[in-house]
C-alpha cells in the first residue's frame, strides 16, 4: 500500500524535519566535543603539563550550555513539526470523506470508519510525536559516534559494528510480528465499534426481543480476542526490551574491555579511554536503539496504511458546470442501465422524460428499482450505461455540488442532526434569515408546534430527533426542502412510515412544497399518485405502464393489481 499523501504530507513540512536534523546534529557534536575536551585535559595532566582549569570549564559549560539549549529547541521543532503533519493529514482525511462515493459508505461499517479516523489518526498523531524523533536522534547520533570512535580507534568501530547484521535480524523479524498483531489489533477494535454501534442504534430492538445476552456475549467474544491478542503483542514487546538489554549490555562489556587492552598497548591514550567510556553508551544506545525504534514504529506504519486506503477510495464524478441549460425537459434517462454489482442488474434500458413544472410518480414492486433512479438522479451513483441529463445537462458534466444544488430531497428517513430545530431546518440554506426559516415553517404547517416547544426555535431535538413524533421530523424535513428552494422535488415515500391520519394532515405541507416546482415521487400509497400528472410503473428496472391514475386503473393491469378498488387503504 502506497503512502503517498502522507509522504505528501510529510514533504510539505520538511524544512522542519531538516531543521531537526541539524538541532540533532549539534546535540550530537557538542556531546563528542565535550568528551573531547576531557580526554585532551586528562591526557595533558599525565603528561605533566599544566591545564588551565578556568579555560577547561568555560569550553566545557559553552559546549553544555549549546548541547541542552540545541535539545530543547529540537524538542519544539519537532513537537511543531508533529502537529503541523498531523493537522494537514486529518484535513485531508475530513475533506477526503465529503468526496468520496456514496457506494463507499454502503459498502463499509460508518464505526470502521470512524475507527480508522480516530484511532489510527490518533496512533499515528503518537509515531509523529516520539517515535519518529526518536528514530532521528538515533540516526544522526550513530553515523557522529561512530565517526568519532573510527577516529580513535578504527578497530572499537568495526568490534561493536560486527554485531549490528544480529540486531537488525532480530528488529526485522519483531517488527514482522508486531506488525501482524498490530492490523489484528485494530481490525478487532473495529469489530467491537461496530458491536457498540448495533447495540446503541438498535437498543429498542434489543429490549424489545429481550436479545442483550446476545449482543453482551458478542461484545465479550470480541473483547477476549482483542485481549488475547494483545497479551502476544505484549510478550513480544517485553521480548524485545529483554533482548535490547542483553544485545546492549555486550558491546559495552566488550568495547569496554576491548579498550582497556588498546590502552595497555599503547594504541590509544588513557584520556581516550576515558572519553570513549564515556560516549560508549550513548553510542550504543543510538546503535542498538535506531532498529528497534523500528518495532515501535510499525504501530503507526498500520495505521498509516488503514487511513491511505480511505485516501485512496475513488471520489464523486463531476464537471466543471454550474448552471442549467434553457430547456423544457427537467429529468432525461436514455437507456439507463445500472447494477450495484457485476452480477445484478436492477435498471435495464431506461428511458423517460419529465418536464419542467411536471409531477411524476413511480410505483411498482420492491426491488424494482424506484429507490435506484433517486440515487441516480442525486448523482449519489452513476449509471453504468446510457445518459442522464439534468436541466439539459449530461451529469457528467455538472459540478456535482451544483447538481444537488437543483434537488430538494424529502424522504420517508427523515435524519435529524441533535442540534437545534432551527439549525436542523436551516441546512436547506445556511444563510438563511431566521424570519425565511419560520415562514417556510409555516407552509410546512410546523411553526405552531415549534412555538410550543420549551426554548421554540432553539429547543434541541435529541439524537435523530428523539423528541419529535414521526410526523414532526417529517414536517421539518419539508421545511427544510421549502427553504432550500430548489427547482427539483424528490419525494421518497415521504408518507410511508406515518399512519393514515397523520398521513392525510400532512399532504397540505407535502402539496406546498410541490407547488411550481418538477416533482418526482417513489409512490408507496394511494393518495401520493392519485393526482400525478403521470405514473410510471416499475417491474425488474423497467417501465410497463405509464398514464394518468385513472388511465392506468383502466388499462393498466400491473397497476390496477397493486391499487385496485378491492384495496381498502391504499397501499402497495
């Protein structure tokens, strides 16, 4: 999997990743130089000169002084340099989600999802914050060391270097493994957002059928995976903290050996040996840490990968065209074809036209393809074949933000968002006044309730508008689409889930709403078609009847089946 924008990311601000670098540079020399400063006086006191105390401290506090104040600062750059990537990466990942196919949130879990966004993010916010600077640190600190143990001795070097194809055999196959449990770790953490989600949005369904043991023993299974997963993760993790120790612990006590030999032989100076004690575990630390910073970076690689795949999913369509054609013709489908799958076809050859100003209807059996055309015609999918214009436009060619411009959309799901009743309603256009948002409350014959509310306009209607009666939400809903004011009406069964009286008391906001504008309608009952200009039935994606309510009673067989007299409420 390829990390692109994140690298993107990282490219952006990599004058601080350099600036790190260097602050990391100095943290590193200013350390050998110091040590250098010790091993010179030690050297000149044996060798009975005179060493100027006075000039040996300033040098070493000047050293010190630059070394801590390089650290600090490196610190910051690097903390900056985190939370600037991590700012960029997050926006990209929120803006990437208001892009992406409608077909990508039918196909995957919204708790995954949010997992990926939150976790992951979170996880790699973590690998940006520490692991990565450490892994800098590390690095710039081994090639200075190293350096300077080369220069004092040649053979120190290549003694702790010969250990090193060890180390990194060991990090890789840590890391291997680490890696392995880390994607089971967050795929389990997945399962159980998904488990919470069920249990939260389905909690009447629980309690009603009395199945919580159900949804507890799930959540239970998923729980002791994860734990059972994460108890290997943790073995391994403490596996290599032992090993780091052990691998660490013998090129010190070799080195260090080592040195004593090459003082005794003459080859190096006792204020060398001393020198090289001292830097020697700090050499050791960068030597042996830089491959298993490497294990813990493999965390954050996961996540990484989890959020590109978000990244890399296939946007919505769209041109570069905002405004409509001069045309009579609202709607054009010419032989539509479209399938959610290779394997299934729902719309076949689809052909029809609606007029501007026309009111249209659907009907037919479930499955038939009445809900497709509606995600067609909002551009939340493309047809596979054929072509679809919209106010004279191929859609191919429209912004698609413009398109959705054009269509108001009242459906039988009315979603609520758990902010204020007037917030929910002004969605249909942000900028309206709060004078445009009561008069569109009043066609949609809500305000009186609104005004009865605790804190009217401003009540807040709960979670999905917990509040709200069913015929409530849906007069907010036509609310919403009178404010919106758009050319375009779809109506998805928008009586479907109300009883018969609400039904009927609501069909004056619904007569409002319709009123000038192109109506599309997904007919569920009777009193929804009984006054459409045409009704077009639907059978295996295809129209076998179209005509007036009472043409269609006439000579229409598939139609007369489904809303014949012997029918003594109206439904389908």
């Amino acid at each position: 999997m390829r990390k692109r924008k994140f690298v993107s990311c990282m490219a952006r601000y990599g004058w601080l990743l350099l600036i790190e670098a260097v602050l990391a540079i100095i943290v590193s020399y200013t350390l050998v130089q110091g040590n250098e400063i010790i091993s010179v006086a030690i050297d000149e006191m044996l060798a009975g000169q005179e060493v100027s105390f006075g000039s040996f401290v300033v040098q070493f506090l000047i050293f010190t002084i630059v070394g801590a104040m390089a650290a600090f600062v490196q610190s910051i750059v690097a903390s900056k340099f985190a939370i600037l990537i991590c700012t960029k990466y997050k926006d990209m990942v929120v803006d990437k989600l208001y892009r992406i196919e409608y077909k990508y949130f039918d196909s995957n879990y919204s708790a995954t999802l949010l997992n990926k966004v939150i976790g992951d993010l979170g996880e790699i916010a973590s690998f940006l914050e520490s692991v990565l600077p450490e892994i800098m640190s590390s690095l710039v600190a081994l090639i200075i060391y190293s350096v300077y143990i080369g220069r004092l001795n040649l053979g120190l070097l290549i003694l702790i270097l010969v250990s090193y194809p060890l180390i990194f055999w060991i990090a890789s196959a840590l890391v291997k493994r680490i890696s392995s449990l880390q994607v089971t770790y967050r795929q389990k953490t997945d399962t159980m957002a998904e488990i919470a989600q069920d249990a939260v949005n389905g909690i009447l369904v629980l309690r009603s059928f009395g199945i919580e043991d159900v949804f507890r023993k799930r959540m239970h299974t998923a729980a002791q995976e994860l734990v059972e997963n994460e108890e290997k993760r943790t073995q391994i993790s403490n596996t290599a903290i032992v090993i780091r120790k052990v691998v660490q612990w013998l090129p010190n006590i070799i080195s260090a050996v080592y040195a004593v030999y090459l003082v005794s032989c003459g080859d190096i100076s006792l204020g060398g040996l001393v020198s090289f004690i001292l830097i020697l575990n700090k050499f050791v630390e960068a030597f042996i840490g830089l491959p298993f910073c490497m294990v813990d970076a493999s965390a954050g690689v996961v996540s990484i990968k989890r959020v590109e795949e978000i990244l890399e999913t296939e946007e919505e369509y769209g041109g570069e065209q905002t405004q409509p054609l001069d045309t009579d013709t609202a709607i054009s489908f010419e032989n539509i074809e479209f399938g959610y799958t290779e394997e299934s076809q729902i719309l076949r050859k689809l052909s029809f036209e609606v007029k501007k100003g026309e009111n249209v209807a659907f009907v037919g059996e479930s499955g038939g393809g009445k809900s497709t055309i509606f995600h067609i015609l909002c551009g939340f999918y493309q047809n596979t074949k054929g072509c679809y214009r919209l106010l004279g436009r191929a859609v191919e060619d429209w912004n698609i933000e413009a398109l959705r411009a054009q269509i108001a959309l009242v459906s039988q799901n009315v979603f609520l968002f758990p902010t204020t009743v007037e917030e929910n309603i002004s969605y249909g256009k942000p900028d309206a006044t709060h004078e445009e948002v009561v008069d569109a409350c009043k066609k949609a014959e809500i305000h009186d309730f609104i005004m009865t509310l605790p804190q009217g306009y401003q009540t807040l209607v709960g979670e999905r508008g917990a509040i709200l009666s069913g015929g409530q939400k849906q007069r907010i809903s036509i609310a919403r689409a009178i404010l919106k004011d758009a050319p375009i009406l779809l109506l998805d069964e928008p009586t479907s889930a109300l009883d018969v009286e609400t039904e009927s008391s609501i069909q004056n906001a619904i007569s409002a709403v319709m009123r000038g504008r192109t109506c599309i309608t997904i007919a569920h009952r009777l009193s929804t078609v009984v006054n459409a200009d045409r009704i077009m039935v639907l059978k295996q994606g295809q129209i076998v009847e179209s005509g007036t309510h009472e043409e269609l009673m006439a000579l229409g067989q598939a139609y007369a089946t489904m809303y014949g007299e012997g029918t003594d409420n109206g439904e389908l």
